[in-house]
C-alpha cells in the first residue's frame, strides 16, 4: 500500500469511529481526515488552528497524527461556539480535552496565538450550513473570522480547507498578502476533497501543487464522466457513493 493510501485509509478509520456518533452527519469525509493526517505527520506543524471544531473528528485526527509524529503539535486551538458541539468535541475527546484550547470565535484570538504552521477551516458560511445557523454568520461575519486567522498564519504555512468553502476561500485569496502556492486534492469518484494554500512556497512545492491541480483538472469532470456512464452501461454501483464521506458541513 502507498503511503498515500496508507494515509487515507487512516482517515477512513477516524472517519468510521466517528459516524455514528451524535452530530456526525457533517462530519469531514475520509479522505479529508486522510489528507490532514498526512500534512501533520509529514510537515510536523508545531501550532495548529482549527476553525469548526464541530463534534471532534478533524482534532482527533491532528491529536492522533501528531502522536504518530513524536508529538510534533505543540499547540492546537479550536474554534467553535455551538453549544452542542462544545458538549460533543469534550465527550469526544475525553482525557484528551485539555490538549485543545477552545475559543468561540477567530476574532476571539489573541494577537499573540499564532503564528499558527497549519490551519485547517472546517466551519462558518458554506451553502452547507445548518438552515438554523444560515442566519447567524453572513458575510460580514466571514469577512471578520477569516481576517482574524489570516493574520496569525506563519511563514511557510499551510492552509486547508474542507470541502468547497468558497466565500471564505475568496476572502482569503484576496486578504493575504504572501505568495502561495494553491492546490485541489480529491478523490477519483468526485466527492468533495480539500483545497490546499501553501504560503511562500519553495519551487518544488510550486511544481508539484500545479501538478497535481493540473491531473484534477483533467480528471474532473470530463474523465469522472466517463467513467460514470462506463459504470452505468455494465450496471455497476455509480461512483460517488462512498463509505467515507458524511453530507458535508461544519460539525466536523
């Protein structure tokens, strides 16, 4: 097995472990918690943040890397401020929940949190939002979360963003004020992956981020379309219906 697939197995694993618990139909998919895993154990960040903490999946899967990397997360802060999902991510964690500093909101973060070597964004405004909490974070509430975390992103950072997200992904391109260098990670059947930011990149990371955006390019969704119809014609499953991947949103 590639190391690749070694690590989305992994997420699959978390991903299992956390399905069928309260709160878990938006939680990340599989091969998201994969991805994540693999950037901390490979890239070894020492501060995490974490925006949209939700139940605990995505923390459990940093925890559970950064062990696997000798401890290499020194400090991880998660963001969340829905009541249920405070009382989830605590049952959740466990023993493990004073690891996890906690704040409600990004703009609730001291000047001197950061700077944060990876953040992952999980939460706030998506077309996926609970319709309960649609209401309560518009625009101008992501305009001023994603303006608090950028300033505290660290030089040679990465940022991860889960599923689409694209107001606050926009708002990000357009606030941050370093070179990066932007990659799309999905699975082959089309499911929604992550999108990747990576601050003052080296060439070789520029090389290979354009690289792989280039193979989802032409994958997606000219290749995935044929493919479908393929599977259709000898009456497979259809692609896209994963073990792995919850409906999408921001209890994760």
């Amino acid at each position: 097995m590639s190391r690749r697939r070694a690590f989305e197995a992994t997420g699959i694993e978390v991903f299992e472990r956390f399905v069928g618990r309260p709160g878990s139909d938006y939680i990340a998919s599989g091969y998201a918690l994969g991805t994540i895993a693999e950037i901390v154990e490979r890239r070894q960040p020492r501060a995490v943040l974490e925006v949209g903490a939700g139940i605990g999946t995505i923390t459990t899967a940093v925890l559970e890397a950064s062990d696997r990397a000798g401890g290499a997360v020194q400090h991880h802060v998660a963001v969340e401020d829905v009541p249920f999902c405070l009382e989830q991510l605590a049952a959740n964690l466990g023993a493990r929940r004073g690891e996890v500093e906690v704040v409600d909101r990004a703009r609730d973060l001291p000047s001197d949190a950061g700077p944060f070597d990876l953040v992952i964004v999980d939460g706030g405004y998506t077309d996926d939002l609970l319709p309960e909490l649609r209401s309560t974070f518009g625009p101008d509430a992501v305009a001023a979360e994603v303006d608090a975390w950028t300033a505290l992103v660290a030089p040679g950072a990465t940022v991860l963003f889960e599923n689409e997200r694209g107001a606050q992904r926009a708002r990000f391109e357009a606030q941050v004020a370093r070179p990066f260098a932007y990659e799309r990670r999905r699975p082959f059947d089309g499911t929604p992956g992550v999108h990747l930011y990576h601050l003052e990149p080296s060439p070789a990371l520029v090389a290979r981020a354009r690289a792989r955006s280039a193979v989802d390019a032409a994958w997606h969704p000219h290749a995935l379309r044929t493919i479908r119809r393929v599977n259709h014609r000898l009456g497979r499953p259809p692609l896209g219906v994963r073990p792995a991947v919850a409906r999408g949103g921001d209890t994760s």
